[in-house]
C-alpha cells in the first residue's frame, strides 16, 4: 500500500510541531523515519495511523483519502486498517497473550477462522506455546512478538512501528532487528518505522526519511543519506563527520595517515589516540575543528601529522 | 481550532449541572442563609453570632484543640515514622496495616472505648482500684485531644514516612562525607527536606480535627467542651433551632478550611521537593543498637496498646458483660447483649437495614457517578473539565457537617418543589454528595496508571468508542471502581454525622442507634452494636483486599 502525505502541518499550543510536510511511501517498502527526540517522527506516524489529526494537507492510502483538512475528511483510526506496534508494547494488560492478539479480529467481526488465524501469528512469532500467558509473565522480547503477532493477525496492508525496540535491552534490540525485518520482508507488507538510532535506521531501511524540528531534511536511501547528506543536520546526525570548513566534511574512514597519490594532504594536530580492538581511534585538531579518524597504530599527543583525503570523498553541502 | 461540537460537550455539561446542583447550591445556601435576613443583606445578625461570647470562646477553643492535636500526633508520628522508614523495623510490613486500625476505626466507637475505659467505677478502676480518681486528668482538654491524635496519627505517620523513605541515603551520606555530624545532618538536611510534608500533614491534621464530630460530641459533650461542629450541630437541632446562626459558624469553619488548604497549595508548591528520581535510591538502613532497638519495641507497643488495645477492649468487653456493677467476674459474662440487639425490640435491626441500604444505594449511585465524572474529565477537551473535577473533590476539602447544614437549607427551601427532604432519599443523597470523592480519587488513580496507548492500541486495531469502553477501559479502571465502592461503602456504613443531622424522625441507622444506646440506653446492647459494625466493615476491607490482590496483570 502506497501511503502519501500531503503538505501536512499540525501545532500543538501555539508551536508548530510538524512544519509543511509530504512524504510518499512506495508500495511494500521498509522505510524509517529517523530524527532526535521532538523532531515530530511520532506525531507523523500518528497521523497516518488517525491517532492525531494534521492541521493542514491531506493523506492518502493508495488512491483513498484518509484524512483531508479541506475536504474535512478523517476516517478514525479503527477504520484505518493498519497494523501498529507501540513504543511500550500497549499490551493489554487484562487479556492473555490469545485475546491480546484476537482483539483486532474480533473488534472488526473477522471471528471466522478466528483461532486458526491468532495460532498462525503466535507461530510466526515463535511464542505457540504462550497464548495462555498474560502479558506481565512475558519477557520484553516476548512482549514485544506479542505486539507484532498483534499486529500481523488482522493482515494489514501496512505496518506502523513507533519506536518498538528501544525498551528492549541492547543485546535483544540486536537480535529482534533482524527477526523483524524478516518477518516484514516475508510478508510483504508496508512497513513504517520510527526511530532515533541511526544503526537500526541504516540496518533495516529501504528508504529514510530525516526529520529535524518538524521538518524532513533529507528522504533517500540509506547509502545516499550516508554518502551524500543534503544538508548539515543530516551530515552530522547520521554517522560522524568531520569539517574542513563550513560546508565541506569528510567521513572518517575516508582519511588516510598513510601518504595516496593525488589525494588532499591537511595538517592536524593529534589530541589522543583510543584503541578498538581492530584499529586505533585518532583524535585529533585541525584549525577550529576536531577531527577523528583510524589509524593502524598509537601516536603520540602533540604529533603534527600529515592526513590524506581523495576529492571526491569530500562531501559539499 | 474547531469548533467542539455540542455533542461532545453534553456530558461534561450535564455532570457539571448534576453537581452545582447537589454540591455548589447547598454551600451558596449557607452564605446566604448566614447574611440575607427577610431578603435584605444583613451582616447585623452573623455579626451578632459570632460576637458573643460563647462562641468567640468556642472558635478559641476549637483553634485550640487542632493544635494540641497536630503537636500530640507529631510526638506519636515522627519516632513510628522514622523507625518504619530507615530502621530494622521498615521490615515488618505488617505494622503498615495495623497502624491503620485507629484511623479506620470510627471515632466516635474509639471515644466511647475510652469513656468506659477510665471513666469513674469504669473498665480500668474495675481492674486496678488503685487508679481511682483517674477520670479527673481524663476528662479534660489534654484527654479529648489524646483520644482525637489517637485517631489522626496514622495520617500523619504515613505521610512522614513516605517522605522519609523518599530521601535518598545518598544525601545524607554526602553530608557525612562533606564533614557533617549526626546533629548536624539532621538539622541541615534531614529536615528541611521533610518539612514541606510535615507542613502539609500537619495542615491534614489540623483541618480533620477542624472537621471532626464524633469526638467532641461524645468525649467533648462530657466536658463540656464546645467545638465548631458541635455547636453548628445543636444550633441546628436543640430548640430553640436557630439556622442562621449554624449557617454563619459553617461560613466561618468554611473560610478557615479553605485558607488552610490554600496554605498547603502553596507549601506544596513552594516548599516541597521533587526527591524521587528515575535513578534507583539505594535506602541504607541506620543500625540500631540493642538498647535502642528494645526502645523502639517498647514505643510500638506502646502506641498500638493505647490506639487499639484500650479502646478495643473496652467496647468489646463491656458488649459481653453481664451486668457492668460486677465488672470482671466469672459467671458475669453473656451474650445476652447480641440476642437482645435483635429480639429486645425492632430497632436495632431496622438499624441494621437502615445503613446497609444507605450503604449500598450510596456507594453504587457513586460509583456510577463518579466513574462518569472521571470519564468525562479524561476524555473531554472541554475547558470545564477542570472546574467539574474540582466541583467533585470539593466535599473532601469541606467539614461533613457542613456540606449536610448546607444539604438541609437548600432542600428545605425547594420542599414543594421536590420533596425530598425528611425522606431516606435525602440520606442518600447527602451521603453521595460527601463520599463522591472517594470513587473519583480512586478511578482517577486508576487511570492514570493505564498507558495512553492502550486505548490508542484499541483504537487502530478496529475497536468503535463502546466496544474500546467495554474491553478495555471498563475492565482496568473495575479495580478504582471496586475500591471506590467498598470504600464508600464502609464509610456510609457508619457515618454519623449526616444521620445524627437529617435522618427523618424514629429513623436510626448503626451509627445514631449506637449513641442513643450510649447515652441513655443499654450501653452494653449499643457497644455491642458496635463490634458488629466494626467486624462487618473490616470483614468487608478483606473482601475488597481479596478481590485486589485476585486481579490479575497490572
């Protein structure tokens, strides 16, 4: 299902949360809207989801109009059809693991083949053996299978994700990204992402979408986002960059310590070295700006050295 | 911004009606009751009320009392505070709900407890005649606020100890490391930090006593001490009946409740401190040694035996004796008082049936009621959902005695419009205009401990506004319902002011059944009335504990 918004804008008391906005989704594309917190990726999500009404613009599910300022359409969330996993999972915490994920199919009266179609959820999500439990006696992993099974029972054509791993610990976010992305790429669907972390961003996405105080700054590829950012938020929200000047910046295993013909050569001044395991972490000065980039070994602090760049890994913005 | 259409709006309009009609129009009653004479304002005669002389001295004496009771519950509180809170003793969970049985005991039952305990040839001279000529330093002042801090101290000692518990150890032990000593931390940080809840605890304190009726007109009638509520009682009662003058006294008892909660806004505001962080606070218990722990021993049982073990003792003992002149003697013990409750004539178990409808008709109208007030206040965008949520919490802030001179006048005055009054159903509706808060405090906590999102959640996975309501809401906010329910329940159960005031003629409840049996009846058939009420209304706080803890998730 395509989704397209519209020169969408939304206020709440007076500060404009969502500044003009459109945004077109292709058809069974992964795709993630990356931003730091308040820069209105969830209030977006809400909106195509019908949880928030856009003060301006319309939204589209295809060709049908969801939601039109103008025309004073708002189909209401239940009438949306989509799939969405909460942040905090919003598992009910009165119903087990079964009627948790049978609520979409009953509240819409698709009860035929009920049981059948909740089993086939839990099994895709690996938790056959829970549909008794209640949630508070899952683990956050489990919890958040629940949320997804929820999610996928009612076969929707799109599934919206607000931020779905971040209550999970590290080592589970790691493996649940994967599983996730899977399970999407198996059914074929839409997926919507919200996130403020750039690895699950750049690990699971057809296409990002940057946000920044209610604005997209850059909606492209992974790759290109990281390789050629539009603009200077973008360049330093994703990955890290390092300034020749106001509008040039390289990305850090681009410079080289060992001399490339016909590459750039900068002076810089090093302020410590850090070792990773596998190379050693410079930090070092150049003008007004600090720099960090790989070496093969530890040199020493106060060292000038020289550094090498090829043209066209510099990137003008 | 749109428009709200008026549908949307109805509800909280209607609630809003519904309760400046029960709760806001008595109270305007009162002020014009206290300064409009024959349809002129007329200050002459509240004037007049509150200048003379007895009733200066009652405002002194009533002033006087809450204060005495606010030090005497602090000397009890603090010492039970802090052993809970950062002692050994913290582990014993069980005192937590022991220390509850004064506070969820009437007070006027307490008071009759010690009445017959040290009154003359009373329960304690029985036991140790040595003790004769006790009753002189009882029934004084200092015995009337002993009994009343007896009551209130739970109060204050639960709100001590969460504060205590809520300072973290590390900004103690940040003044130890910094080179302070014991003295030193205690003074400089220890209590500032926990004088902004004690402010407010003493406030509570203060405004309950303000408040109180079943004390003062048990225990202070025997001494002739005159207070607030017992004067607004018998203006309003005892020929001649003189409603102006019960209006001016519950204008004035108004003014000082407001000025004392507005007191405890700002303190609250001002004065207290945000010391619950995300961060886990580590609590390090202070070692007590054998000395000290035998102390704390020895104040525990102390306070639990003077609380609950005298007045406990005394109603029940003085419900099985036989005839009271032979006191503790084998052979002087009966049941007969319980047979007699029953069968002597019909009014105790019409009593019986009096409050058990009033309770459960109460409780269940607010329960309906203000599940709804709750609803309309969360779902609505309405700017008066404020103003409804308050209008719903105003009965707390106010004296039951009050609210029920104020229920009186206006029902009074509309008689030939809607004659309720001198009905069963004017009880009820003042014993929901007082207990409303309750069901509203409750489901409101209970909502708010429900995440924004699961109703989100309900509503894109296709459930319609009812069905939402039904599977979702409904079942997590039954808990706050429930409680509230119960709470109401038990309260009204035994309520006495209200029925002492506007119970239609030769109708008794529990409560009014009780105290005519005290004062001029069969003082053991009334205690043993008592240990009904009370065995029935804690039999049904284990139900609603039962009922809780069978809840499941959440």
């Amino acid at each position: 299902m395509e989704i397209r918004l519209d020169g969408i804008t939304k206020s709440f008391a007076h500060k404009e949360v969502i500044q003009n906005s459109s945004l077109t989704i292709a058809s069974g594309s992964f795709t993630t809207l990356l931003g730091p917190s308040g820069c209105g990726k969830t209030t977006l999500l809400r909106m195509i989801a019908g949880l928030e009404a856009p003060d301006t613009g319309s939204v589209f599910f295809n060709d049908n109009c969801v939601f039109s300022a103008e025309k004073a359409i708002n189909i209401p969330p239940e009438k949306r059809g989509l799939g969405f996993v909460f942040q905090d999972f919003a598992l009910w915490p009165h119903m087990s693991v079964f009627e948790n994920v049978a609520f979409g199919l009953r509240a819409s009266h698709k009860t035929e083949k009920l049981e059948e179609k909740v089993r086939a959820a839990l099994h895709a999500v690996q938790l056959d053996d829970f549909a008794q439990r209640y949630p508070h006696q899952l683990s956050g992993g489990q919890q958040q299978r629940v949320a997804f099974a929820r999610a996928i029972v009612i076969a929707p054509e799109c599934i919206l994700f607000d931020e779905p791993l971040s209550a999970l610990d590290a080592l589970l976010r790691e493996e649940m990204r994967v599983e996730l992305r899977e399970l999407v790429a198996k059914l074929g669907i839409t997926a919507v992402f919200v996130t403020h972390d750039q690895t699950e961003a750049m690990s699971m996405s057809d296409k990002i979408a940057v946000l920044s105080e209610g604005r997209i700054e850059q909606y492209a590829s992974p790759e290109e986002i990281y390789s050629a950012p539009e603009t200077e938020f973008v360049a330093k929200f994703v990955g890290s960059s390092n300034w020749i000047d106001e509008h040039r910046m390289f990305r850090p295993e681009k410079a080289s310590v060992v001399r490339m013909d016909g590459a750039d050569e900068f002076e810089v001044t090093v302020v410590s070295t850090q070792f990773l395991g596998t190379s050693y972490q410079l930090h070092t000065k150049y003008r007004d700006s600090n720099w960090t980039f790989f070496s093969d070994r530890r040199i020493a602090a106060g060292t000038k050295l020289p550094v090498y760049i090829y043209d066209q890994d510099i990137i003008c913005i | 911004m749109r428009p709200i259409s008026l549908k949307k709006r109805a509800p909280v309009l209607i609630l809003i009606a519904i309760l400046f009609f029960l709760i806001v129009c008595p109270l305007i009653m009162i002020f014009t009751k206290a300064v409009i004479i024959d349809g002129r304002l007329d200050f002459s005669s509240a004037w007049q009320t509150l200048s003379e002389n007895k009733n200066a001295v009652m405002i002194g004496n009533s002033l006087l009392l809450s204060t005495l009771v606010v030090l005497l519950s602090t000397v009890i509180a603090t010492p039970l505070a802090y052993l809970f809170s950062r002692t050994k003793f913290a582990r014993y969970r069980f005192f937590d709900i022991v220390f509850m049985i004064p506070f969820m005991t009437p007070p006027y039952i307490a008071s009759m407890g010690w009445i017959l305990f040290v009154q003359k040839r009373g329960l304690l001279q029985q036991l140790l005649p040595c003790m004769e000529g006790s009753e002189n330093w009882f029934f004084t002042l200092g015995g009337l606020a002993l009994v009343m801090s007896l009551h209130v101290f739970p109060f204050m000692l639960t709100i001590l100890k969460n504060a205590m518990l809520n300072i973290p150890t590390s900004l103690e032990e940040s003044g130890a490391v910094f080179g302070a000593g014991f003295g030193r931390r205690l003074q400089r940080i220890f209590m500032p930090l926990l004088g902004g809840n004690y402010a407010i605890g003493a406030l509570l304190v203060f405004v309950k006593t303000l408040s109180e009726y079943g004390t003062p007109a048990t225990l202070g009638k025997r001494i002739g001490f005159e207070v607030f509520t017992t004067e607004i009682h018998r203006y309003a009662t005892i020929a001649p009946i003189d409603f102006g003058s019960s209006a001016t006294l519950s204008s004035v008892l108004i003014g000082i409740c407001l000025c004392m909660w507005m007191l405890q806004n700002y303190i609250t505001t001002r004065k207290s401190y945000n010391l619950v962080s995300g961060k886990g606070a580590r609590s390090i218990q202070q070692k007590l040694s054998a000395p000290a722990t035998a102390l704390g021993w020895f104040f525990i049982v102390l306070v639990l035996f003077v609380a609950v073990v005298i007045p406990y003792f005394s109603v029940i003992s003085t419900s099985l004796i036989h005839l009271r002149g032979y006191g503790f003697a084998a052979g002087n013990f009966t049941l007969q008082h319980y047979i007699d409750l029953f069968t002597e004539n019909t009014k105790g178990v019409s009593a019986l049936k009096n409050s058990l409808f009033l309770a459960v008709s109460s409780a269940t109208i607010c329960a309906v009621l203000g599940t709804l007030i709750v609803l309309a206040v969360r779902n609505s965008k309405s700017r008066l959902r404020k103003p409804l949520e308050a209008m719903s919490l105003l009965p707390e802030m106010l004296p039951s005695i009050v609210l029920v001179i104020g229920i009186m006048l206006f029902w009074n005055q509309i008689y030939k419009i809607l004659p309720l009054y001198n009905t069963l159903g004017i009880m009820v509706l003042a014993y929901v205009v007082l207990f409303l808060p309750y069901t509203v405090q409750y489901v409101t906590s209970s909502f708010t401990q429900i995440s924004g999102s699961l109703m989100a959640a309900g509503q894109v996975f296709g459930g319609s506004g009812a069905y939402i309501f039904r599977r979702i809401t409904l079942p997590l906010i039954l808990k706050g319902v429930a409680t509230g329910w119960m709470m109401t329940f038990i309260i009204a159960f035994r309520e006495l002011v209200t029925a002492s005031l506007i119970a239609p003629p030769n109708t008794l409840v529990v409560s009014t059944y009780i105290v005519r049996e005290f004062e001029q009846g069969s003082v053991s058939v009334g205690m043993a009335m008592a240990v009904l009420c009370v065995l029935f209304t804690t039999t049904a706080l284990l139900i609603l504990n039962r009922f809780i803890a069978k809840q499941k998730g959440a």
